[in-house]
C-alpha cells in the first residue's frame, strides 16, 4: 500500500456510481453519463486528499484498482478551515441541486451517528475497487493497516453503508451494524456499523 500522488478516482466512480448518496449529489449530470463520472471522480480526488492531509488515504500497488479514505477526529479548527474549503470546492463542482442534496443528506447522517457512534472513532468514509477486480479479496487488503493502526491504539471505527451487500463483506472484518436509518433524500436505507478495537 501507498498514499499515491496519483489516485484511483475513476475506479471509485465506476465502483460507486450507483451509490444513493453519490447519484444523489451528482444528479445535475444525470443526463450525461461522462460529465456525471468526471464529477465523481473530482469529487473523489478531492476527498481522497482530505484523508490524506486529516486521516489515511490508501490504494493497492496498482493504483488504478481503488482506494480508501478515512478521517480521523481533528481539532475544531483543523475541522472548521477543512470544512470550509470542502464547501468551496462543492459549491465549485456540483451542480445546485447535487450541493443542496449533499448538505441535506450529509446534515441527516451526522444528527444519527452520535447515538450509536463511539467517541473518538476513526471514520472510513469511501472504499472503492474497480468493478472488474472486485471479489479478489482487494477491499480487504485496503483496509487491513488502519484497522491494524486502529486496533494497536484501542480505536474504535466506524462507517455508514446504502449498500446492502456490503454489510457481510464489513462483518467479515470485526464492524456489526449499530443502527439503520432511512435517509428521505436519496429514499433509501443506510447502515451504520462499528467496529470495537481488537
């Protein structure tokens, strides 16, 4: 594993497209499947690079095949001047309905998290294997340092899920699903799942 100078985003837009939340805040661009990927993926470049400047930003050896994000708790005003400058670059690149639908959604998940969310837990907010290498044991192999990392500081983790088939692929890895909600923009049900240190 490395943090790359190159990142995989067109393998996480090819993995994720069919997400609730990211059709959801790409939706400006549903009529072009193109324009719709490159907003993805920009979307991608920049989170991936937030992880690694606040939190871990990993992908395999051959960059092209996916990668993970997570965000690390981070001092109020690391957090505030990151948040700023992550509303700048939407409001940037999404299209009004897509920014709109971001903060909506965004605003519902973080009022539920904190009931069953530990302190202090570390975050993995995107996994993504290009969809011709899933099922080869890659999304595990992308998570296994920070879940090391993790267990050898007594860190919780936890994430949140609009894919149902990928709760038993977290459950393989120590996360049990705390809690679902469903989310009224995208209409859907999200998991959210923790995972106690080891």
């Amino acid at each position: 594993m490395k943090n790359p100078e190159l990142l995989p985003t067109p393998a996480l837009a090819d993995a994720l497209i069919i997400d609730p939340f990211y059709l959801a805040i790409s939706v400006d661009f549903a009529h072009d499947m193109a324009a719709r990927k490159q907003v993805l993926a920009a979307y991608f470049g920049y989170s991936l690079d937030e992880a690694g400047r606040t939190g871990r930003c990993l992908t395999l050896e051959d960059r092209e095949l996916g990668a993970a994000a997570w965000l690390l708790p981070r001092a109020s005003e690391v957090d505030a001047a990151e948040s700023a400058a992550k509303n700048t670059f939407l409001a940037a690149t999404l299209g009004p309905r897509g920014l709109g639908n971001y903060h909506r959604i965004v605003e519902f998940m973080a009022a539920q998290a904190p009931a069953v969310v530990p302190a202090g837990a570390w975050y993995l907010s995107i996994l993504g294997v290009s969809p011709a290498s899933q099922g080869r044991g890659l999304g595990a192999r992308l998570l296994a340092s920070t879940l090391a990392e993790a267990d050898a500081a007594g860190v919780p983790c936890f994430l949140e899920t609009f894919t149902p088939r990928s709760v038993a692929f977290y459950e393989r890895l120590g996360f049990r699903t705390e809690a679902t909600h469903h989310e009224p923009v995208t209409a859907s049900d999200y998991a959210i799942m923790c995972r106690p240190p080891r």
